[in-house]
C-alpha cells in the first residue's frame, strides 16, 4: 500500500495537531523512501523540535532521531519539497 504525498501531509499535519498541539507544517523534504516533516511557524527557532517520517511504501509513521548518525545523514541527503498551502500555517 503505497501513499502519495499529500495524504503523508495530511497524516503529519492530523499527528502534530493532535498529539503536540502544534498547528502547520513548517518543512518537509524527502529521500526514496520517505518523506520528513517538521512543524511549528519557524522550526529553525523551536529548540528540540520533532522531525517525524512517512514511508512512501507503507504509510507509517516513525520519529527521526537527528542527534544520531544515521538519523543526521538521512535528512541531510532528503531534498527539500513544497508543502500545499492547505498544511501550512
């Protein structure tokens, strides 16, 4: 079961908002496999903000560990993606 890309915006948008209470998604980028968001109006400025992943494949949802080597090479070699204007803030 594969996903396209904006039922994955749609599923990080639901998950911020619902379990952080965190409104828009502020980036999003993408390697083969998955796509990568984080939220909040300016998540450079968020100190330990959340960086979640969807498998393209699959659909699930899984947390990026930036502070690990593989967590930090994965999304610096993703390439930065528009978010629809329905997910932003």
């Amino acid at each position: 079961m594969s996903i396209n890309y904006n039922v994955a915006c749609k599923k990080a948008y639901e998950y911020f908002k619902e379990q952080m209470s965190i409104i828009g998604l502020s980036t999003a980028t993408e390697n083969d496999e998955k796509w990568f968001f984080s939220a909040g109006k300016n998540s450079a400025e968020l100190i330990g903000n959340t960086i979640i992943s969807i498998s393209k494949s699959t659909g699930n949802l899984d947390f990026v560990d930036i502070l690990s080597d593989d967590g930090f090479e994965m999304l610096k070699a993703s390439k930065n993606i528009d978010i629809p204007n329905e997910f932003c803030i």
